[in-house]
C-alpha cells in the first residue's frame, strides 16, 4: 500500500493538515467526489419512478452500489442490502421494526455508542429490558458476563462490533454462536470495522449489520443495513411512503419486496451511489492492508507513550487490539484544553469528549478522552509529528 | 468566565467584519449571561480559548506556553484589567470627541479615529518646549476685538495670518460671535510662526491697518489672499481699503509694532500654546480649528459661571 501515492487521492490533504478524526468522519477520494458530481451533472434523477434515461442510468447505479456493498461484506443477496441515513437510523429501524413487546431483553455492551444505546432506552419506556454487559478491566469483550446476560426473554443482541471509544473489537463469531444457541437474534454496530477490516457477514454469522457509508470513504448521509433475508422478510416496515408499497387504497396496501419496503421516500441517489464508488476504492486498497496501516500507525503511537505515566491510554495495552484508535486522558489535564492546543499549533484534527459514549464515562466519573483515530491516508510522519506535539504538552 | 468577558466585546466586534465570530460572541454572551445569573456556563468557550492560545504559542516556544497554562487565570485578569481600561480610554475618547471634537480632548491636536484626517485639529505647529506651568493669558487694549466690545465673555484667539488652520477656525469664530449676539466676542492676538514666510510681516501690517482703523476688513482680506501672501500684496490690500499708504508703508518699513507683534507671540508661548490657532476660554484652552460645538460647550459653561 503505497500511502503517499494514494494520498494523491484526496484534496483535502493538500491542506497542511494532520487528520486524525477518521473515526468520526473519513476524508472523501476525488474518485467518490466526481462521482456524487457526475449525478447532478450527467443524469439527476429519481430511481424506481420514472422512466425515461436519466432514471434508468440512476437505477442502475444505485443497484450498482447495493452489488458493491454486497460484495464488500460478503451478503448473500443484493436484496439483503437497505440504504440508510447513517448507522443510527439502521440501528432505529431495528429497534422500532423487530417485535420487541414488553418483557422481551436486549442485550448490549456497556460501552454502547448513545445510537446503540438510545434506541433501546426508549423501548425500555415501554417495558422492554435493556441488559448492558459489563466489558474486562482492559475493555476487551466479557464472554462470561454476556453468556449469563441471557434469559428465556432475551430476544436480541445489539453490539459493537470495534469500538469507536478506544478501538476494541468484540468476538463477534462467537457473541452470535451464543445468541443464536439462546435463540437470540443479533444485530452488529459495524460503523468503525466495515471501513477498516475485513467483514464478513456469512461468515460471522450476524442477522443484521449497520454501517455508515461517511467514515468508509462514502458521502454523508449514506448508511447500510444488512439484514439476512429471512430475518428482513419477518421485520414489520419501519418508515412508510413511496416506493415501500406495490399498491394502496385508503383501507390498506400491499408492502413492496426487499429491499424497497424498507427504503422510504426519494433516496440520497448522488450519495449512494458515491457509496459505491467508495466501496470499489477500499477493495483497490484492500482492508487487510487498511487494517496493517491502521496498526502500524497506532502502534507507533502507543509505544512512544507507553511508559509515560500521565497518559492513560482506553482500552488493552496491546495496539493490535485498538484498530486504528488511540483514545488517551492526559492525567492533570482537560482533555478539550489537549485537542485544542495541537489544533492550534500543529492542526492536527483529533476529538475530544465522551463520543457519544457518555454512559461509559458517566460511569466511571469521566469527562471523556481524546481520540485519535488514523485511517488510510495518515502517514508514519504525521504519526511522529502528532508524538512530538503531544511530548511538548505533557511536558506542561 | 474572566476570559469570556474579554472575548465578548472583542468577538462583537470582529463579528462585524467575520460571520464566524458571531457564534462565538453568542457563547460567550450566553456564557456570561448564565454566570451572571449563577448558572452553571457549560460552553467551555474560555477552556477553548486558553487551548487555542497555548497551541499557538507552543508553535513560538513550548516554555513559554507552559507559563502561559499555568498562570492562565492570571492573565485574564491582566486581560479582564486592560479591557476595563481600554473600555474607559474609550469612553473618555468618545466622550472627548463629542464635546471637543477630538478624542485627546481640547487641548490635544493629536491623532484622533473618528477625525483621522484631523480637520478639527491640525495646527501650525512650533518647534518649543510647553513650559510646566503655563501663564494664562491677559485682555490687552492695543489688541483688537472682534464683536461687541462689552460682552460678558471674551476668547483670546491665536493665530497666524499665514496658517491655513487660523483660516479654517475664521467661520467658526464668526460662528460663535453671531450666535451669541453679543454675549461673546474674540480678542485676535498674532502669534509668530517662525517657518512660514510672512508671518511676522502680515502681524505687523494688521496692526497698522488697526491704527487706520481698517483692522477688521483687514484682517479679513489677509485670509482670504493667504495663498498668495506676498509683501507687496500687504501693501495692495491696505490700498483697496483706502488706507493712507504713506502711513501705512512707513508703518510697515519701520516695523512699528514688533515689539507688540514680539509681547502676543511671547505670551502665546508662555500660556503654552503649540502652534495656531490655539483659542482660550476663560481657564479651558482650544487647540485647532475645532468645531462649533466644541466652543459652544465650553462657552455655556463659562456663562455660567
């Protein structure tokens, strides 16, 4: 993977940046941007409707992406594949379409972003029981704790699958083995791994698996919900209006097939289909090789740190268990006041706060961390310069 | 919240000229608004500044943005004190423009903002230290009045028939003797200014031209041919007023009033007066060619008195 040649790729670095906020929100290559523009300038449309050649150019591509992101992790079927908002409105299509009636339990980990959080909180008004599994001290995945989190009520697992707090990826082979043996449905936040490693949705065996298309190269706005077709065909329709009916009259009206039952109203066309020309450019790339940069890079980080006593780095030690996510407090300092300075004096772009993890740091009395999170296009320099900006401060 | 208060006026102000600071000023008006009325200000707006500040100086010298975020607190308050005193030279300069049509006040004739080309006070200014304690200076009779003689107020006015400034300030001191009616006239001392060509020769020839009793036409007439004041036009002048040019000229020649000329311009310098034209009000000294209002401030509080 030859980084300085495919940071030719995307403008935005030709700024004098250090971008590390990736987890966030992934810079876009000119490649996804032309191809959002080539939409509104070529063939703006509306797909499914019409049918003159502007709409069928349109259909084509969007069902050129749904192959695309099939592809990337690894469906069955591209009927399988439901365009979103982002994560979060997948995530609430679940909560509010899966059947969950009162004295049904949810199981979640206790390091929950709030959209895999909030959408089961307010099911719990209604009487549904929401069980958070207590993670290791290090933040790993308590297998143990999650086996005895099941009741014959439990209906559905809803995880992260790596962390967008510290980077730590649960065993999610093993999370839906014992699901399913309680017959529990699963349902993975794979916001932070599609865009980083390899995903395999047959192979891990999930029923359901949300991501965002924005930190994976894609436009904002874009989302993907990837639900086993039989487990799609059981869900009750979530959002309603055009195009989710084959026909209405004012008594009743007869759903659409998947995918479209589920994709409600005029879709972000020049965003999915950006989505798939996103796609096609992490498979150039190749995940393994993303996932062997983004270690590289945070070992490089964790190492420089490691015995430095007034950080404290979330999560194991062991940076190949932390993606590309470095999520650190520096002990006697406000973490804002940290991010703000090595904006300022160096631009380098990280987040600090609770990244809508609050749960987890409310418990633990703390305000939040700073987070650096490297992706693709983050170089070995940045990471040392990003090391020697952070020594200044901690010299304070 | 210190710093938050400094930032308000400073962001209200760039958020004129930048859309970006105008959200910045409602955080940190919010900001104080909230502590002023003991809520809790969550914004972190001050935490922000003192990051983006330390970043910066980091980038000049780490040691430096180490004090820097040690002493934060301290020097907000430096910056909460020197905002306070700015916000009061402020208000004394706007305070000053208004009465005095400059912000240093009447005295000053020094760079003003909201007069930046300073049209109300620019002087003919002369080279000499402003002695420390300064002589006010007296009515004399030798000297001319313009007005009613018996008016309760007198200006004593100094100026140069050579300097554009003493020009500018003749509509505004014929201003004032209009609008006063009577109450107000201007004793016209000649005040020498040494680089301007003819400065002493057109004092003396006013003051032949008052021995005629032409002084006041005279003395108009020299403003308005300033630009082209020359020592034979002094002479033309006292011509077309239909002056005895034979007193005139021996006059003139013989220099009969430079020791009259020399006593204003000397008492000019003792009442400390910089350069022309340079008015006195009772105790209150005018320097420039200030507007109307400035004069008329003072003046009603002189007839006051």
């Amino acid at each position: 993977m030859n980084v300085e040649k495919l940071r030719e790729d995307f403008p935005i670095l030709k700024k004098p940046i250090i971008y590390f906020d990736s987890a966030c929100m992934s810079l876009k290559p000119r490649q996804v941007i032309e191809k959002v523009s080539k939409y509104y300038t070529d063939y703006t449309a509306c797909a499914g409707r019409s049918s003159h050649k502007f709409a069928h150019e349109v259909e084509i591509q969007v069902a050129g992406t749904r192959k695309e992101v099939k592809c990337l992790i690894n469906a069955k079927r591209d009927s399988e594949i439901i365009f979103s908002k982002n994560t979060t409105e997948s995530i609430n299509l679940i909560a509010n379409s899966f059947g969950l009636k009162p004295g049904d339990e949810v199981i979640i980990s206790d390091k929950e972003h709030n959209s895999n959080l909030l959408p089961w909180l307010k099911l719990a008004k209604k009487g549904i029981k929401v069980v958070p599994v207590e993670s290791n001290e290090d933040n790993t995945f308590n297998i143990n704790n999650f086996e005895k989190a099941f009741t014959e009520n439990t209906k559905l697992v809803s995880v992260v699958h790596t962390s967008n707090m510290d980077g730590v990826t649960n065993p999610v082979k093993e999370i839906v083995k014992i699901a399913h043996n309680n017959n529990a449905a699963v349902l993975v936040d794979a916001a932070q791994s599609v865009p980083s490693k390899e995903v395999d949705v047959q192979s891990l065996g999930v029923d359901f698996l949300a991501f965002s298309g924005h930190k994976a190269l894609g436009p904002t706005g874009t989302g993907v919900l990837y639900g086993k077709k039989e487990m799609l065909e059981k869900l009750d329709q979530f959002l309603m209006g055009g195009e989710t009916v084959v026909d209405s009259t004012y008594t009743g009206y007869e759903p659409e097939e998947l995918p479209a039952r589920f994709e409600a109203g005029l879709q972000n066309y020049a965003g999915i289909i950006g989505l798939g020309e996103a796609c096609k450019y992490l498979k150039k790339v190749g995940l393994k090789n993303i996932s062997r940069h983004e270690f590289k890079l945070n070992k490089m980080l964790s190492e420089a740190f490691a015995d430095n006593e007034k950080i404290s780095i979330l999560g194991p030690k062991d940076p190949e268990q932390r993606a590309g996510i470095f999520s650190f407090i520096v002990s006697g300092m406000d973490i804002h006041d940290v991010s703000g300075m090595l904006s300022a004096s160096r631009n380098i772009m990280l987040r600090s706060g609770a990244h809508c993890v609050h749960s987890w740091f409310n418990k633990r009395g703390l305000k939040g961390s700073v987070r650096a999170s490297m992706y693709l296009y983050n170089t070995e320099e940045e990471a040392q310069a990003f090391i020697d900006e952070l020594n200044k401060i901690l010299k304070f | 919240m210190v710093l938050c208060l400094v930032a308000l006026p400073v962001f209200a102000v760039l958020s004129i000229f930048s859309v970006k600071y105008r959200k910045l000023t409602k955080e940190a008006f919010d900001c104080l608004f909230k502590t002023v009325t003991f809520r809790k200000c969550r914004s972190g707006l001050d935490n922000r500044i003192r990051a983006v500040l330390t970043g910066r100086i980091i980038r000049l010298s780490p040691g430096i943005a180490k004090i820097f975020y040690k002493n934060y607190k301290i020097f907000s308050w430096v910056l909460f004190i020197l905002l306070v005193w700015s916000f009061y030279v402020s208000f004394i300069g706007i305070h000053n423009y208004i009465l005095y049509g400059n912000c240093n006040g009447p005295e000053s004739s020094g760079f003003c903002i909201f007069d930046p080309t300073g049209s109300n006070s620019r002087i003919s200014e002369i080279d000499y230290v402003i002695p420390a304690n300064i002589t006010y200076p007296v009515l004399e009779d030798d000297d001319p009045i313009i007005g009613d003689p018996k008016a309760e107020l007198t200006i004593i006015e100094f100026g140069c028939y050579t300097c554009p400034y003493t020009k500018n300030a003749e509509s505004t001191v014929q201003k004032i003797i209009d609008y006063y009616n009577g109450r107000v006239n201007v004793q016209f001392k000649t005040f020498v200014i040494p680089n301007h060509p003819f400065s002493t020769e057109s004092a003396l020839a006013a003051d032949c031209a008052l021995e005629q009793g032409k002084y006041y036409d005279y003395h108009k007439l020299l403003f308005d041919n300033q630009e082209k004041m020359n020592y034979d036009m002094l002479i033309s002048l006292a011509g077309s007023l239909g002056m005895n040019m034979t007193q005139f000229t021996n006059c003139l020649e013989d220099e009969k009033y430079k020791f009259e000329v020399q006593d204003d311009t000397f008492m000019g310098l003792e009442a400390g007066v910089p350069g022309t034209p340079t008015f006195f009000i009772g105790k209150s000294k005018v320097v420039g060619p200030k507007p109307f209002k400035t004069f008329k401030n003072i003046i009603d509080e002189e007839l006051k008195k």
